[in-house]
C-alpha cells in the first residue's frame, strides 16, 4: 500500500511541474514575441536619424550596421518563435 502512495505522489508532482514548465515557456515567448514587435518599431526610428545625419563630421555612425544587427536579431527571434516547444530545452 505504501509503496502505490509513492507512485500516486510522484506522478501529480510530475504532472503539476510539467504545468509550471508549460506555463513558464508560454510566458518566456510571449515576452519574445513583445519583444518582437518593439524592435518591428525601431526600424522607423533608425530611418529617420539616418535621414537626418550631419554628413560633415568626420565620424559617422553606420546605419548600415545598425539595420544589419536589427534584422540578425529580429531574424533569430522569429526563429526561435517558430520552433515547436517540444523542442525547447
């Protein structure tokens, strides 16, 4: 008898962890996917400071490099939003 107890515990502690990692992993993408849409708002912004840039100094910030670290970064968050979470960790 005691021993059934023992499987009945484990397998609700089992079943109430895997909720919390469930519920844990629909959190994290959710904050990726806000995180998404907040770098979606960025390109906009880096447009208009590019438009507006002082071409007479003699050091100039490259735009080029900040629209490819946006899209490297955004691409790879799509990626990892695309995965199934079957695959997570």
């Amino acid at each position: 008898m005691y021993i059934s107890h023992v499987l009945i515990a484990g397998l609700f502690s089992t079943v109430f962890l895997t909720e919390t990692v469930v519920a844990d992993t629909d959190v994290e993408r959710a904050a990726l996917a806000k995180l998404t849409h907040e770098l979606d708002a960025l390109e906009p912004l880096i447009r208009e400071a590019e438009s507006q840039a002082n071409l007479d100094v003699c050091i100039r910030f490259r735009y080029g490099y900040a629209f490819t670290a946006l899209f490297t970064f955004s691409s790879s968050l799509a990626l990892i939003l695309s995965w199934p979470s079957i695959f997570e960790r």
